[in-house]
C-alpha cells in the first residue's frame, strides 16, 4: 500500500515540478520521504528543487544524500555540479562532472553538463558535452543548435554552420539556429 502511494506521489511531485509548481513539488517530495526517507529520487529531485528555488546549499546536502543511496546515477552527479556551481565551489563541481561523464550520462545529462562546463569557463568540455547530447539524441534540434552556439563563440565557424544546419534540418523554425546561420551568412556577405 505504502509502494503504491509513494508511486502516485512521485508521479505528481513530478507533473508539479515540471510544470514550474514548485511549492507543490516540494511538498510531495517530502511525502514521498515520510514514507521512504532513503527514497534516492526523492531526495535528489528536492534538491533540484532546492536550488531552482535559490537554497543551494540545501541542493547540495539533499542531492549528495542521494548520492550515497545511489552513487552511480550520472545525472544526481550532474545536478550536485550544478549546485556546487551555485555554492561557489567549482573544484567539487568540476569532480562531480567527471564521475558523470564517466557513468554513461544521458543526453540530457550531457547538456547539463556542457551548461556547467561553460559556467566554468571550460569552453572545450562545453562543446565536448553538446556533441555528446547532440550524438546521443541525434533528432533532438535544440541540442544541435546548443553545439552551434557554443562553436561559434569559440570562433568555430564552420563547425556551427554544420550543426545549425543540422538543427534547422530536425526543425526549420529553430530560432537559434536560424540566429547562427544568418550570423554566418553575415560574416560570408551572403544577405
């Protein structure tokens, strides 16, 4: 009985956290641990909610204990580097990143990651990363455009046409893409 309550918990922790409801997620997350106080997804997705909701370092103390439930999840190692960030303690952050990077990330993870790397200012393991999500979830445009971005700030050029070509190929009306095309275009005087 008390699995099958902890399930719809959850389920609505999560449609309320999506959704931007953070008040509401927190509270069942908080349900979900009442009743399973080392459940490791409730744990690490309050601490998410934590830190969207400007409580660092109650992220990193409520995601950390998660990771001692469940060390190997590369996504709670990626979102404790976030909140680390945040805690104005990148060395640890950047030691969450590479235990992320090693344990399979997604390739959500692996924008998140990039994310990180260019908070940190570490502009070859951002591009690094978007490549990874955009390879990992090849149809996803948003990941291809990222990866154009990142390539264009670095002065990459022809690498961000590619992958914003790539983007507007997945969806013609990807506005960052759309964005760094016209800006290469520019640069070429093609208008």
């Amino acid at each position: 009985m008390a699995s099958s309550k902890v399930q719809k918990f959850m389920q609505d922790a999560v449609s309320n956290h999506r959704a931007g409801r953070l008040a509401e997620a927190d509270r069942l997350y908080r349900r979900v641990l009442a009743l399973e106080p080392n459940n490791a997804d409730a744990l690490h997705l309050l601490g998410v909610v934590a830190y969207q909701s400007g409580h660092t370092r109650i992220a990193v103390d409520l995601i950390s204990r998660a990771i001692g439930i469940n060390p190997a999840s590369a996504t709670y190692h990626a979102n404790l580097a976030q909140a680390l960030v945040g805690a104005a303690e990148p060395d640890r952050a950047v030691a969450e990143l590479r235990f992320a990077a090693a344990n399979r990330p997604t390739a959500q993870d692996c924008r998140l990651i990039s994310a990180i790397c260019e908070q940190l200012a570490r502009g070859a393991d951002a591009i690094a990363f978007a490549r990874r999500a955009a390879t990992l979830d090849p149809d996803n445009a948003s990941y291809h455009a990222e990866l154009a971005r990142l390539l264009a700030e670095q002065g990459r050029f022809e690498d961000a046409y590619t992958s914003a070509a790539m983007a507007l190929s997945l969806d013609p009306h990807c506005q960052p893409a759309m964005e760094i095309k016209a800006q290469f275009d520019r640069r070429r005087g093609v208008l």
